[in-house]
C-alpha cells in the first residue's frame, strides 16, 4: 500500500514520452510518402502545479506539440498521460467530458472568440462546462470571473471587437479558467499583444496559477518572457528537446549552442 501511495505521489501529471507528431507532406501531384516531422521523439514531464516554458523558434513544432497534448490532433506515436490517464484510449464521449480539466489559451485572442457573442454568453457557456449554471446565478458568476481577470463586469455584454488586444487574452483568460482546468496550456500567449500589455497578461497568468494551483505548459519563441513565468524551461529545436533545465540553469548557464542564440536574439534583459 505504502508504495503505491509513493508511485502515485511521485507521478506527474502530464507526462509524454517519445511522442511525434508527423504530417504527410502534399506536392503538385498528390500526396508523396515524405512526411514533416514537426515532433520528433518529445518526452516531457510536469509536476502538478509547476510551469514548464517551452521555448524555440518558429517553425519548430511547438503548436504541433501543443494540439496534440490538447488532443486537437493525435500523435503518430508515442504516449501521453494525463494525471497518470492514457487519453487517447478515451471513447470521444468521455474525452469531451474530460476536457474541462485541461484547457488552452492561443496566441491570437480575436480569432479564438467568437465575434458574434457577447462577453457574458461567451463565459457562461465556459462556466457551464462542468455542470449547469443556474440562471440566478449567471451574472454573479460572470461578474466574478471578469474581476478575477482584471476586467469590469459593466462590460459583460460587449463584443469581442469593442475591447483591446489585451483585454480580449484577459476574456480568453477568463474562458479557459471557467471550467476550473488542472492544466493551463498557453501558445504564444502574449505573442500578438502589445508589449505595453505583455508583463500584465503574464503576471495575470502567473497570479491564477498561484491562485487555482495551476499546472502550466507555458509556450513561446521568446526565451526572456518563457523566462518570466517558468519554473523549468525546454528548448525545442526543429522537433526536439534540446536543453531541459530550471529556469535560472537554462537563462544564465546555457548548454547548447542553439539556447545561446536564443539567449542572444532576447530583446532586452
Ligand atoms: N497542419 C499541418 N500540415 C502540414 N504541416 C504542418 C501543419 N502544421 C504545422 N506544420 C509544419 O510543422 C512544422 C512545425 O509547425 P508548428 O508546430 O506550427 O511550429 P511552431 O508552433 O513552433 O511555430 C512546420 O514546418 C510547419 O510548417
Ligand atoms: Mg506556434
């Protein structure tokens, strides 16, 4: 019994081990037997309540690593388990009701919201993920959720084209911590944003997942802002994990040479 109880405290809660995705590349002529390995044999573990920041250049296959996790898209091979559950055996059903506990925030804030409703059914749909929000208790709850996300709650029934870049990832936000997640996956979180804006939306991250208990993939082709809020960092390099450290091992004592161009191309320290 006691080693057990060890196991299971000892097991992360995301864990993926040589997991590819793979995308059959199309010519003029049709589809050829030559494929993009935009994953490339990943292994990847995160404790409950950690933030890992995966960081690489564009093109290196972060998103694709990111959907795939989401289970947006499958794997070509590999494994994946979540809070020690192999996803993929899940019939779709079950995984549609699994789904409240993890949940993704994408780079560009406008596209993930829909144009045509309001801030308030937005989030109202999301609070009811989990289990039905009686209508009394809509607004409080919608209300609550926007100060969470430092935006007023009179604005609840504007339309995503009436707030700022910044506010739209703050409702984006919202949205995603709605159904209470476990895991928060953000790709490219503050990529699209102003960086007047940047540090707010990430402290804001960094404030829910003290808050909520959190577990964090924190993605983005900027070392100095994956820097920012993770606790562990790894370089991916045209599919694969070049470097895992801490933090401060992987910002001030890079070992691969591809870390310190990324190091170099950091705006300003
Ligand atoms: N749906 C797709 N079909 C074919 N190739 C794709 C697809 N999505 C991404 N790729 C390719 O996979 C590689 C990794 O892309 P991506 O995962 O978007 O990287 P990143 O998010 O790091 O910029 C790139 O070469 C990209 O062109
Ligand atoms: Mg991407």
């Amino acid at each position: 019994m006691r080693w057990i109880l060890t196991c299971l405290q000892s097991m992360a809660y995301l864990e993926i081990a040589d997991a590819c995705v793979h995308y059959p590349v199309r010519t003029a002529w049709g589809a050829s037997d030559r494929v993009v390995s935009a994953v490339d044999g990943v292994s990847l573990a995160l404790e409950k309540g950690e933030v890992l920041g995966l960081v690489g250049e564009s093109g290196c296959g972060k998103s694709s690593l990111s959907r795939a996790i989401m289970q947006l898209q499958p794997f070509t091979s590999g494994s994946m388990r979540l809070d020690g559950e192999d996803l993929s055996a899940l019939p779709p059903r079950e995984l549609r009701r699994r789904r409240v506990d993890f949940q993704m925030v994408f780079q560009d804030p406008y596209a993930s919201l829909n144009p045509r409703f309001s801030i308030y059914s937005t989030l109202v749909e999301a609070l009811s993920r989990r289990s039905p929000l009686p209508r009394g208790e809509r607004e409080e709850a919608v209300a609550e959720l926007m100060t969470r996300v430092g935006l007023r709650p009179d604005q609840m029934f504007k339309y995503p084209h009436e707030f700022s870049g910044g506010q739209r990832q703050r409702v984006a936000i919202a949205r995603a911590i709605a159904p209470r997640p476990k895991l928060l996956l953000a790709d490219e979180p503050v990529s699209a944003l102003d960086v007047s804006v940047r540090s707010q939306i990430l402290n804001l991250l960094l404030d829910l997942r003290r808050d909520l208990g959190l577990t964090m993939l924190f993605i983005s082709h900027d070392l100095g802002v994956v820097y920012h809020v993770s606790d562990r960092i790894a370089v991916m390099r045209a599919g694969r994990i070049v470097e895992q450290g801490t933090a401060d091992e992987v910002f001030f004592h890079p070992q691969h040479e591809y870390t310190k161009r990324l190091l170099d191309a950091v705006p300003s320290l």
